[in-house]
C-alpha cells in the first residue's frame, strides 16, 4: 500500500520543524559540508544503515566533503510522511 501524498499545507507544516531542510520541487533537500572526504563517507555510510533499517532511501550525491540528500518517496509521487520521518533521524546524529 502507497503512503500518501502530503498536501502543500501539511509540508509547510513538517518542515518547521526541520530547519535545515529546503523544498526543491517534490523534493526535501540537506546540503551538509565536513572537513574531508573521509567524513563525509562515515557520514553517508550512517545514513545507509537507517535507510536500511527504515526501507526508505534518500538519493545521495558525494562532492569531496560536500553531501547533498534529496528526499522524496517516487512511488507516491511526491513528499509523504516517510520522507520528514527519515529527515529528522538523519538530524538526530548530526
């Protein structure tokens, strides 16, 4: 079963409560910057173990030091609850 689409309301609402995320279309964005290439990987390699443990995956791009994570769940659409739900555990460890 889909989990459903927000509305544009219910995503105004959810990114209140994560300032560090920006709407980028159908997409919640984080753009994050570490001191090398090393930490950005320890980083991005915690991300995939809560992906993993959730079954919902960002898309992930590595620059060097800089991570970029676009959140949207494509099956859907669109935003639902499961994209704020992995935004904000992923900002639970940063």
């Amino acid at each position: 079963m889909k989990t459903p689409k927000l509305n544009q309301q219910e995503i105004a609402e959810r990114l209140q409560g994560l300032p560090e995320w920006k709407l980028e279309g159908e997409e919640i964005v984080r753009k994050l910057e570490f001191k090398d290439f090393v930490e950005s990987m320890k980083f991005v390699n915690k991300v995939a173990e809560i992906a993993e443990a959730t079954q919902h995956h960002p898309d992930i791009t590595i620059n060097w030091n800089k991570v970029t994570l676009s959140l949207t769940t494509h099956d859907s659409g669109g935003l639902t609850k499961n994209d704020f739900d992995l935004a904000a555990k992923i900002d639970q460890f940063i």
